[in-house]
C-alpha cells in the first residue's frame, strides 16, 4: 500500500496528446507474503494462494499470489504512471495471459505501450486506446500480459465534460 493520501485530481493528456508507441515502466514494488494471504482470504481463498503450508504441496511448491490480486497490483502501479491520461473508461481486456506466478518476495513492475489510437467514427467527445501491459518480475520474466481497451476524452470531449459538470454545480 502507499502512504502517499489521494488526492483528486481531472487528468490533463486527452487523445490527441497520445501517441503510438508510448511507453512507460512504473516503480517496482516486492509483494509479500502477508498481504497475498490478506487478499486471497478476503477475494480468492484457494487453497494455495490462502495456506502457505497447503501450499507447499501444489504445483507451485510454495504460496502464489492470486492472478486477481495481481491484477490489482497492476491496477494500482498503472495509475500512478498513467492517471495524466483522461479516460472514459475501460471497455475490455484482450489477450489476458497469466504467464508466471507471482510469488512472496518477487518485486514486479508494470509496462504499458499504446499500440493504437482510433478517433470514434460516432462520437467527436471520445476515441478508443489500445495498451499492451504486462507485469514484469524483476527476473525479466513476465508474469501477467494484456491489451487493454480504453476510451479516451478528446479535448472537445473534455471541454463538453467540464462544461456540464459546471453546470450541475
């Protein structure tokens, strides 16, 4: 977890400030084993990813991280490099591969590449962003890979948005 408080904030980078072949790599952080016996007792308490003992005795030899609390590792070290960028929304993940466990001291980080950006052919407000992401061990090995469709804001779509939301105030 990170000490640092949220603070809100109306991300700046709409579509046209995106670029094809963007790339960009987060902090690495070590994932132990408490918070993956946490999360797995609170979200998804199979046996090897819940009892590091049970564990032992899996295919995996010893307590793996859950492929969800991965992913919300992900989710976390993602906005903190890529929260200047004004999505929509998230519309769907292709590709979802879960590569390599995640294991109790592994450090991990993440990368996200824009491989396409496309212009709405219906709405001017809006455009669709293709990420490739994957979550990296500090081995090199990648553990977790995705394409990630995402809407983005245009900046007439960002204008109109402030626009209503100052008028409902």
């Amino acid at each position: 977890m990170t000490d640092a408080p949220f603070v809100p904030a109306r991300p700046t980078r709409t579509l046209e400030d995106l670029v094809v072949g963007e790339f960009r790599r987060s902090r690495e952080r070590t994932v132990t084993e408490a918070e993956i016996l946490e999360f797995a007792r609170a979200y998804d308490p199979q046996w090897f990813h819940a009892d590091a003992e049970l564990a032992k005795g899996s295919v995996f030899g010893e307590l793996v991280a859950s492929g969800i609390h991965v992913l919300a590792i992900w989710r976390q070290l993602d906005h903190e490099i890529n929260s200047d960028i004004d999505w929509v929304c998230g519309i769907g993940w292709d590709e979802l591969r879960l590569k390599s466990a995640v294991r109790a001291g592994d450090t991990i980080h993440v990368t996200s590449e824009i491989i396409s950006l496309t212009p709405s052919a219906t709405r001017t407000d809006r455009g669709t962003a293709l990420t490739r992401y994957a979550v990296i061990k500090s081995t090199g090995v990648e553990a977790v890979t995705f394409t990630s469709i995402n809407l983005v804001y245009t900046r007439t779509g960002r204008d109109r948005a402030q626009d209503q939301a100052g008028s409902t105030r």
